[in-house]
C-alpha cells in the first residue's frame, strides 16, 4: 500500500487524545502528520504540486487568519498563531493524497475506507454498550457516541462522509446508525439536505412520502424519542423568538477577554437567556452570538480583521460567527467565496460536493470547519476530485465512472489506477 494512503488512515483512526509525553498538547494525529510531512518534503514526488482554484483561495483565507494572530499578537498572544498552523496541518493532507492517489487503485482505495469504516463500527458498538470508556473532552456527556475523536457533532460528520463514500449498505446503514446515536441533530438535517440538493426530483418525492407517512411513522417515532437531545429540538418559531431576545440583551464588549471568562464558563449567561426552558443548548449559542457580533461590530478595526484566532475560545457552536470575530469581514468574505466556488466547481455527485454542503448546513451550529478528522477527509476528497481518481464518485462494483466538468480534457489513463 501506498506509505501517505497508510499514514492517512492511520490518521483517520488515531484516537483524538493528549500523549503525556509531552509538556505541551500533542496528539497521535499530529505526530502522523508530522511523520506525512517529512517524507513528503524528502521523498521524489511523481506529481507536481496540485494548486486548484480552492487551494489558491483557501490560502488566503489561511492568510486573513495568520494576518489577524500578528496583529493582535500583543492582546493574545501565539493562540492565534497555532489556530492558523492548525488550517495548514489539515490543508497538506491535500497535497499528499493528490500526490497518493495515482499509485492507489480504487479496488485498493475502496477496500480500505471499507475497514476503517468497520473499525468505527465495531468501537461505536463497544463505547455504545459500555465496553470502552468514552475519550476526549466529551467524557461527561452520557449516551452520546464519540468513538475516537473528541466530541459527537465531529463524530457524526466524520462517519456520515464514510458512510456517503463507501457504497455498500453493509457498512453504510451501520454507520447511519451511529450517526444516529451520536444525537446531533443538524448533521442529520446536513445529511439529508445535502443529499436532496444534488437530487431535486427525490427531494420533492421525498417530501410527499413524508407528509403521507408522518402520522402514522414518525408522529410516533418522535413521542418515543423525547426525552434525547433529538426529541427535544424546537421549532423555527421558538428559536428566533429566542435569538431576537436574547440579542436585545447580549451585551457589547471591550474585547473577548469577559466572553471567555463568564459567557463560556460559569452562570453569568443565564441572566441574559430568554428562558431556560426546551433546547438549552441553543439557548447559549443565541446569547454566545449575539455578543460575539455586537462586540466586533463595535470595533472598527476588529469589524475588518477580527480579533484573533482562539481569541473567543474553542468553540463557539457556529463557523461562520466565529469567523467574523476572529478574522473580521476580511476572512468572512473570503471563506464564503471559497465555499461558494468550491461547490459549484464539484460534481453534483461526488463524495467532495455531498461533504461540503453538508458540513456548510452542520457550521451553522457547529464549528465543523476545524475539525481536525473532518477537514482533512474532506481535503483528501477533494485532492481526489482533481486527481479524477474514480474512487470520488460513489460507485459500488467498479471504478468505471471519471469525474469530468464541462470543458476538462479526457483524463490520461496513466492517470487513473486500473
């Protein structure tokens, strides 16, 4: 097997933990990612450096993040600096699987992704049953799935994209399953959306079916459902009635400074909540929100540039408000035409395109977008895209199928593994 395919598997599967070893935080990922890097840099290469238009115009949003941590260096030191690394850690598997790709056939590719998906399938069933205990920062939660990274929302993403990928309802219907018990909602809703957007006439049958079966199949699969996370989702109504509230209330800061002490940790954040009542989870994101977007509004400078990577926390449940307070308007502008082009250049039914949109639904209530096992599967999707590497259109017998857009040259059958 191909020595970057392996390390990237490897990757994959590493749990998503700190090694004491090490004074600093490191993780089993990062010391395969810095193993991937060095033999890239020394071995010859068969590929030149694949720049595509989403590289070129993801460089510079790695560019506006990098230009934010130096110019509040002084405020907050190298946080921002190691946000902005961290981009470049998931950006290389691009290159590498580009560079990966061409040696590894699809039977072999496919074989592959079909035992890793496995390997989650049989931790998920022992976490699920108690066997194994649950790692990361998501050991307090209860019934919640995380098998090896470090929360449910990036679990359920990252086994949705295998799940899209693999072609075999043996392994895909499993992995749907955990997706389930991993209980975040939005990626169930990305998954459906994202699947429907490239279908349209399945989606309007779809939605027929629905309104048919509701009463007599989901009604009551819901009742069954709601004491979980799941069953206690709220209505459009509710949630905006809730934003709207709370942003009257959500106060305008000096800097992030009071954020990350009182509105991350602590009760302070329950005087400026409409209520506690239903989904409390949201009930934070709309204070969190609000006050993140008034604070930078308030600030000239920062309304332009963001006030630094980090500078808010690890997480702030949306991708798209956290990229405005970290990188102002700049690094917003810039990542939402990366998004845009970047799906409009994809096959419709690729493994790429059925990722990104469904990530870009998940970012609206989860920072999906640095996940450090979503974003290089999906840069390893891609790299796969440009090479047409067959193994980027789900395909369930054989590698026959070749991306192709309108206007591409025949790929060379050099090119393509047989």
């Amino acid at each position: 097997m191909n020595p970057f395919f392996f390390l990237f598997l490897l990757y994959l599967i590493a749990p998503k933990v700190d090694l004491p070893l090490f004074p600093f935080p490191v993780r089993p990922e990062d010391l395969i990612s810095l193993i991937a890097v060095a033999l890239f840099a020394v071995l010859p290469r068969r590929q030149k450096i694949n720049l595509s238009q989403p590289v070129r115009i993801y460089l510079l949003f790695f560019a506006a993040n990098f230009a934010s941590a130096l110019f509040n260096l002084g405020s907050f030191g190298l946080t921002g600096v190691i946000y902005s690394i961290r981009l470049l850690q998931y950006l290389v598997w691009y290159f590498i699987i580009y560079e990966a790709c061409h040696q590894v056939t699809w039977w072999t590719m496919r074989r592959s992704f079909l035992a890793v998906s496995a390997i989650f399938i049989a931790w998920g069933t022992l976490e699920f049953s108690g066997v194994i205990g649950v790692i990361g920062k998501f050991t307090g939660a209860t019934e919640r799935l995380t098998i090896n990274t470090s929360g449910p929302f990036e679990t359920s993403v990252m086994l949705a994209m295998l799940a899209y990928g693999v072609s075999s309802y043996m392994m895909a219907v499993p992995l749907l399953v955990l997706v389930f018990f991993t209980q975040s909602r939005v990626t169930l809703v990305g998954m459906v959306f994202s699947y429907f957007s490239s279908r349209p006439l399945r989606g309007i049958l779809a939605a027929a079916l629905m309104f048919l079966i509701y009463p007599l199949v989901v009604q009551p699969v819901m009742n069954s459902i709601r004491d979980t996370r799941i069953g206690q989702s709220e209505g459009p109504e509710r949630m905006v009635n809730a934003f709207v509230v709370s942003w009257q209330r959500a106060p305008t800061l000096d800097d992030p400074t009071y954020f990350r002490e009182r509105l991350l940790d602590g009760d302070t954040i329950f005087r400026y909540m409409v209520d506690t009542k239903g989904d409390l989870s949201f009930r934070y994101r709309a204070v969190r929100w609000p006050t993140l977007i008034k604070t930078t509004v308030n600030n000239p400078v920062a309304t332009v540039i963001g006030w630094s990577p980090g500078a808010w926390g690890n997480a702030l449940d949306n991708y798209y408000v956290r990229v405005f307070g970290e990188t102002g308007l700049l690094g917003l502008v810039i990542f939402l035409i990366w998004l845009g082009m970047t799906i409009v250049r994809l096959d419709p039914a690729g493994l790429t395109r059925y990722s990104l949109v469904m990530m870009a639904v998940v970012a609206l209530f989860i920072d999906i977008f640095t996940s450090s096992k979503c974003m290089p599967l999906l840069w390893a999707f891609l790299a796969l895209e440009e090479a047409r590497h067959p193994f980027a259109i789900p395909q369930k017998r054989k590698g026959g199928l070749r991306l192709k857009r309108p206007g591409d040259p025949t790929p060379d059958s050099e090119m393509m593994p047989a």
